[in-house]
C-alpha cells in the first residue's frame, strides 16, 4: 500500500469523531453494505469515508490487484518461494478448471473420499465386523483447525453419521479423551498430514496404532487407518492401505485444505452431500471475487479495510467475534488462515517490505466473550476492530434467545463506536471509571443462515482477503518458513545437543532433568 497517498486520510480520520464519520454517511449508508453468496458485509461502521475508501481503491488499481486475483484464479504460481500454485478452489464444487492435471486429480480423489465416506456412513465399511461409530482426526494446524471448525459449525448436519474427534496434541491425554468410551474395533483414525512427518501427528498416529493394537489383531489395524498426504510413500510405511491413502497435493496450502481430503473426516461424519454444499457455497464466492467489480467485491473490501486499519490507522490487531455458539472456532482457524499466511517481514522478492504484515487474530464466541476480554475492548488504551459474525436470521427470530443473541451483538458494536462519556456532576468521583472513550470501529459480517453453503462461502471470503492483503503488503501468503526454526530445534533439543542452546534453555533442561537423551 503506498502510505504516502493513504498518510493524508489516515491523519485526517485517525483522530475524527467516529460517530460523526458514521452519521456523515447520510443517505449513502447503504452504500457501505455489500452482499454475495448469503453473506452481507457491513462497514458502516468503519473509521473511514467515501473519500479513503476511493484512494484505497485507487491503491488496489495501481498494484494491480485485478491482475493479481486472476493470476491466482487461473493456477499461476503465487507462492513463488515453493514455486507452486495456490489450487485450493480446485476442490469446490463446480469449480471450472477441467483439461488440468489438477482437475482430473480433484475429480479422482474426490469420487474416492464420497465412496469411502458413504461406505463408513452406510455401516458397510466394518474393518472389524462392526460399522464405524467414531472417526478421530489426527493432524495439527491446517489439517486440525478447519475440520474441527467445520465438524461443531455443522453439527446440527450430521444426520446420524460417526462421531468425529480431534487430536492435535502432543499431550497423551488428548489421544486418551478421543478413544475414550468407544469399542476400539468400531474406531476410523484418519491420519491428515501433507508431508506424513509433522511430529505432533506422527507420534499422535503411532500411540494410536499402538493403543489400538491392544484391542484388535495386527492384520486388521491398517483397516482401521485411513490418510490425507502428499506423502503416500510415508503413510504406506505406516501402515495404512493404499487405498485408504487419499491425495494431498501439494499445491494445496495446509491453512487451505479443508476443502480437499484433510476434510474427510468432516465428508464421514456430515456426509458427502453436506460436505459438498459447503464446497458450493465457497465456489459462489469465488464467483463473486473473480467478476464483481472491486468496489463491490467482499473480499477486496475486506482485505483492504483490514489493510486500512492495519497500516494506514495502525491497529496491530482485530477480534473475530463470533455471534454463534456453532461458530467458537471460527476465530482459532482464521487466526492461523490469516497469520501464517501474512505474519512475514519480507516482500516477494526478500526485500524488507515497506510495510506491517497482516494483524495479530484472536478472538472468540458472543455473548460469552463479553463477560471476558470485552472489558479490556471497551476501556483498554489499545483500539482493536471487531469482526462481528453473525446470523441476519436471529434478528428476526420467533425464538427470544436467537433475538437475545443479535440483540447483543448490535449493542457491542454501539457501544464500541459511542462509547459513554459521564459527567462527574452527575456520577461523582466514578465518572471516569464508568466512562468509555468509544470510537473504535467494527464490521459486521451476516450469514443469512448458518448452514453448509453459508459457511463454505465464508471461509472461502476469508481465504481470498487474505490474498487481497497479501498483495497490498507485496507479501507471499501461502508459504509459512517461520515455523520452520522450532522445529530444528526442538529435534536438536531432543537429541541432547544442547551446547547449541542459550544459557537460560540449557539452564532450564538441566534444572528439570529433561528426558530427551
Ligand atoms: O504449522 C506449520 C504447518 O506446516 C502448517 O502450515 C500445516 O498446516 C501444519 O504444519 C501441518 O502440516 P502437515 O499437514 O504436513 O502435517
């Protein structure tokens, strides 16, 4: 973004009397609300005007953001780092990129996961005799998040499918949670792992072949094993069947990968009709973002609005408030959509960029997190947008909770925007403790429903603003090297070189007489 032509509105606004910006909308208000795939995206609320929004948009032209969106839409290599693609949208439903290699392998593995997803469902899949009751999740980060996320926002979906759990962490005790109360030989674990060697859920997959090889005889745990990997070789070395090995490619982010097999497990226990609606629902997105214009398109709104307060306003953060019980998880899986992908230093060419990346992610589910951390939004020094998620149906609900529930929500963003100044003539010496400054902007984003479509199409909404902010920061979103030196060191911390370590680590393993070598 260049700063320079955004600096003038940045200090015009910054300082501006938020209510005022959004009062001063008039007539126009409406303008500042834009729809696609049963999602409206509200900025009414935002600490900006026509004026910026305009430069703003200018900036997008002169990065040339329309040309960037159909680089990705049409299988360039935007991950240039890893030489790849970002082919994710392969996997919606009616995506149109037939005559590819990448198509055809879509189309493969993806009548693979409906017919073994059915066969589990249907009870005709019996490793052990018995139909599958329960399917566990093995994976972490990209191949954990968006499957949980997916498994509790659907749920109500289910329609009596297999119970799906989650492991993701190295504690023993999660493994032990996920079995816990079920018949071993009535047990799917799904091993989801790109490259089948991330350690988490290696050693996750190996305690749980071990445990279930207490219960059911070796020649029958493969059946009990099926995997999403790029690595077949690896998963096969495992233990599990090749047939049961279902492609991961490579030009599918890990942040990006629910759509494919890593959401199997979701394909198992929602069905594969559920599963495929909520792909649809992404495709219309991806519709609307390949031929809105960009002064209408959600997620080139979205993106430069963050980017806006990210760089221009200077907000390091943003909060997901989910209004839905369903959606708890939603802020978990896009803080990592959003900051593995835009938590870089360096331009595309490895210069420093000339800008922060994307915003620190964090967040939760409404109302309850406003008996927690909304106190510090309210009345902490720091100003923090909110992303308010919510369901335009509970506004109008016959149901008084869901009422209750929207009703919350419109208030938080008031409140946040107006604030509450109280004169000590009328509250005494507690004026300035009961006082809020006000002026801090929020979005709202309205699904018209929560359902499978609706979903699909927010994440994907997602998926692409943080395209649209990688583009404005001149950023690669889809390689993730930082988290590379953890690794490295935890192996040589395992391996005892601990010469290597500083004094306070080596201090540290000394003084709790670590185990690792
Ligand atoms: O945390 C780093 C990361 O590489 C994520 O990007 C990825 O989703 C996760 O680890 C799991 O990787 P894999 O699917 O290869 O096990």
């Amino acid at each position: 973004m260049s700063l320079a032509a955004l600096k003038a509105h940045a200090d015009r606004l910054g300082g501006a009397s938020l209510r005022d910006i959004v009062d001063g909308r008039g007539p126009a208000l409406s303008d500042w609300v834009f729809s696609a795939a049963g999602i409206e995206l509200d900025l009414t609320k935002q600490r900006l005007d026509a004026d910026a929004l305009a430069s703003l948009l200018e900036a997008a032209d002169s990065l040339e953001l329309a040309h960037h969106r159909d680089t990705l839409l049409s299988g360039g290599v935007v991950n240039p780092t890893e030489g790849r693609p970002a082919l994710h949208m392969a996997y919606r439903e009616g995506a149109k990129i037939s005559g590819t290699d990448a198509a055809d392998l879509v189309a493969r593995t993806q009548a693979q996961t409906r017919e073994f997803a059915q066969a589990v469902r249907s009870g005709t899949y019996q490793p052990s005799g018995k139909a599958i009751t329960r399917v566990v999740n093995i994976g972490i980060g990209g191949s954990d998040l968006g499957p949980r996320l997916i498994a509790d926002a659907l749920a109500e979906f289910a329609d009596g499918g297999p119970e799906m759990r989650f492991v993701a962490s190295l504690d023993p005790s999660d493994l032990r949670l996920a079995v816990d109360g079920a018949d071993p030989e009535t047990l799917l674990f799904i091993v989801a792992s790109k490259s089948f060697s991330t350690q988490e859920t290696l050693m996750g997959a190996e305690a749980a072949r071990a445990w279930l090889s207490a219960h059911v005889p070796a020649d029958r745990l493969g059946g009990h094993f099926a995997a999403a990997s790029a690595a077949p070789q690896k998963a096969a070395a495992f233990g599990i069947p090749a047939e049961r090995v279902f492609d991961f490619p490579d030009w599918v982010g890990g942040r990006y990968s629910v759509w494919s097999a890593v959401g199997l497990s979701l394909e198992i226990g929602l069905g594969p009709d559920v599963f495929a609606a909520f792909r649809a629902g992404a495709q219309q997105m991806d519709q609307h973002f390949a031929s809105a214009p960009l002064a209408e398109n959600l997620p080139v709104l979205k993106g430069l609005i963050d980017a806006w307060n990210r760089v221009a306003l200077g907000y390091p953060s943003r909060c997901v408030a989910a209004y839905s019980a369903r959606l708890g998880k939603l802020a978990d899986y896009l803080q990592q959509l959003e900051m593995e992908s835009l938590g870089k230093s360096v331009t595309l060419d490895g210069a420093p960029a000339p800008t922060a990346g994307g915003a620190l992610v964090w967040g939760g589910a409404g109302t309850e997190i406003q008996h927690s951390f909304f106190q510090w939004l309210h009345q902490g020094k720091d100003i923090v947008p909110v992303d308010f998620i919510g369901v335009k149906r509970h506004f109008a609900s016959a149901d008084a909770r869901e009422r209750a529930l929207a009703a919350n929500m419109a208030a938080q963003g008031a409140a946040l925007l107006d604030g509450r100044q109280l004169s000590e003539a009328d509250e005494g010496e507690l004026a300035s403790h009961k006082s809020m400054p006000g002026g801090r902007p929020s979005a709202m984003l309205l699904l018209d429903d929560l359902n499978p479509q609706t979903l699909g199409a927010l994440i994907a909404l997602h998926e692409h603003k943080v395209f649209v902010e990688g583009v404005v920061y001149g950023i690669n979103p889809y390689d993730q090297w930082g988290v590379e030196l953890g690794k490295v060191l935890t192996a040589g911390i395992l391996k005892g070189e601990t010469k290597e370590y500083d004094a306070s680590t080596k201090a540290l393993l000394d003084r709790t007489g670590f185990g690792g070598w």
